[in-house]
C-alpha cells in the first residue's frame, strides 16, 4: 500500500483512528476528518511526531456537504489523488426502542451512518476510474447484520443500508478496478462504548458478554487490520464481501 492516499472519515478518535495510524505505518498518506476540535488537535499532533508529513488532518462534521468537499479538496491538493476510502464516521443517539425515536433522530443517524458515506463515493469514484485503481471500504456493524446490542433500530437500519451500499456498488464500480467491501464491528471497546458499556447494570454487562464467544471485546486495532487487508492491492480479486469481525457474535 506505500505510495497510496487515503481518506478516513471520523478519524481522531476509535476505528477510524487506528485506522489513520494502520495506513500511516503502512506508508499510506492520509486525510482525515473529525469534528471534535480538541480530539482534532491531539490526533494531528499525535500522528505528525510518528509519521512527520504523512497526515493531514481537518475539521468537520461529515454530514456538511462543504466539509466533504473541503477534505477531498485538502486531500487531493496535498497528495495528488484519492486511493483509498474508508467511509468510517458513524454513531446512533440516545433513543434505543422504536417508540423513542425521534423523526430527528431517525435523520441525524441515516444522514451520518448512510447518506454521507454514498457522497464520499460519489465525490472520488472519479478519479479512482481515471486511475483504474480504488478501494472503498463501509464501517457498518453488526446491527446491520444480525440486531444491535447497543444500539437502536434506526441505526440498525442505517447500517444495514451501508452493507447494500456496497454490494451494489462492487458491481457497479467492479469494470474500472474499484473494489467495495464492508467491514461489520461487533463491540469494540472504544471510549464511547466503553461509556454505554459502563451505564449498563452488572446483569447486562454479563449477558452481552456471555455473547462473545471469545470472551472478550473487540479492539480498533482489530478493525483496523480487517480495513487494511481490503485496502491492499493484493485484494483486488475481493469485492462485495462484508467480513464480520465480533468474536463469534454473529456467524453468517
């Protein structure tokens, strides 16, 4: 992958930063997002000391249509071309049971876990057909799979949206060397699961547990290292696939 450029949505913190941190010490250059301001600058400064040049980091919500521009732009004006999509930036809200749930709500999660995702392709699909090359890989999650464990039915819904986002699109994009692949977390222990995680009484902790096979929580790292296998150019031959990475949670 040296020599390659990526953009990782949600990249300053979890899944996406390990993302960011995986391709960096592979010698993927890459542009990354986050709205967070403060995660924003530790991230930046974090990845600039380790790999000096190779980063870049911007400020932004995804579901801003001019933020999306401006990284793909910031991107493309730094490194030259967009190889490598990792559609990661994603979340729920606090409503978990269909009565709770907001119109609001339902927008907010499907505008961040599913329309921005089908834009950023939209916005590099371009130059990855003038390149002959691409790798586009969607962060979904188990709750698009099977049935969420922390989380509600309308990110369910999103999620499970993303996961046919890419198999249509490896048809689609398959003729001009673009491979579309999902990635489908169960829980990883990142510092906003570990928040749900610590709300939940001791019974519930036990019984989400018991459901890992493993018996253990997923880390970022292991995400991370999934995206990086359908980010090489050695996958080419893998496309439309969604690769489950829960401990066992769920067996497709």
């Amino acid at each position: 992958m040296q020599r390659r450029t990526a953009i990782v949505t949600g990249g300053t913190a979890g899944i996406g930063l390990a993302c960011v941190e995986a391709f960096a010490e592979r010698g993927v250059a890459v542009g990354f997002l986050g709205r967070n301001p403060d995660r924003l600058v530790a991230a930046q400064r974090q990845l600039e000391d380790r790999w000096p040049g190779l980063t870049l980091g911007l400020g932004g919500d995804v579901t801003d249509p001019d933020a999306r521009k401006a990284l793909v732009a910031a991107v493309t004006d730094r490194f030259g071309t967009v190889d490598i999509l990792v559609n990661n930036a994603g979340g729920g809200s606090q409503a978990y049971r269909l009565e709770d749930v907001e119109d609001a709500d339902l927008a907010r999660v499907v505008d961040v876990n599913l329309q921005a995702a089908f834009a950023l392709c939209r916005a590099v699909v371009p130059m990855m057909k003038a390149a002959g090359f691409g790798r586009i890989i969607n962060i979904a999650s188990i709750a698009g799979r099977d049935a969420g464990r922390l989380s509600g039915p309308h990110y369910a819904a999103a999620k499970a949206g993303l996961i046919g986002l890419g198999r249509q699109l490896s048809r689609e994009l398959g003729p001009s060397g673009i491979t579309v692949n999902t990635v489908a977390p169960g829980v990883i222990l990142t510092d906003r699961i570990r928040q749900k995680w610590d709300a939940r009484s001791p019974e519930e902790q036990r019984t989400l547990l018991q459901d890992v096979p493993v018996g253990r929580f997923g880390t970022p790292q292991e995400v991370a290292d999934a995206v990086c296998f359908f980010a090489q150019d050695g996958s080419g031959y893998v496309s439309g696939a969604c690769l489950d990475v829960n401990g066992g949670s769920f067996r497709a």
